[in-house]
C-alpha cells in the first residue's frame, strides 16, 4: 500500500507500509501513516491550510480515525 498527499501546492513523498507484513487496521493507519508521516508531511508542503479527504477504506471510517482527524486537521470531508 502506498500513500501521497497532492495538492496545487506540491505533493509529499509517497509513504510506504511496512513491507514486513505490517496489517493495516485503524490504530496502524492512525499512529504511523497520519500521526508520523502523512499529515506532518502535508503540513510540511501547505502548513496549516489544507483540506483532507481521503476513501471509505475500514480503517479510514474508524470512529477512532475520524476524531483524530476532526481534532488534528483544519478541515476534513468524510
């Protein structure tokens, strides 16, 4: 599985899932690929104007994801 942020602005390296077999679940998608890589990558390119959106994968739809998302995100469409 692989990850990248784009926007007008540029678009941040493409993230990879640990190929060691690492399962993506909620808490896997929350601590490693948004808290440490994605979004810090994305503030990076846009600072703190952004828009995230992303698909209705499970682990992106956990009640868990979302709240991280509304609390950490200047603006999220579900």
């Amino acid at each position: 599985m692989v990850s990248v942020g784009v926007s007008k602005l540029g678009y941040t390296n493409l993230i990879l899932v640990d190929s060691s077999g690492a399962k993506v679940n909620g808490a896997y998608y929350r601590n490693v690929l948004l808290s440490q890589q994605l979004l810090p990558a994305i503030r990076q390119i846009s600072g703190e104007f952004f828009i995230f959106q992303q698909d209705s994968a499970p682990a992106h739809r956990a009640r868990e994801t979302i709240s991280l998302l509304e609390r950490e995100t200047p603006t999220f469409i579900s």
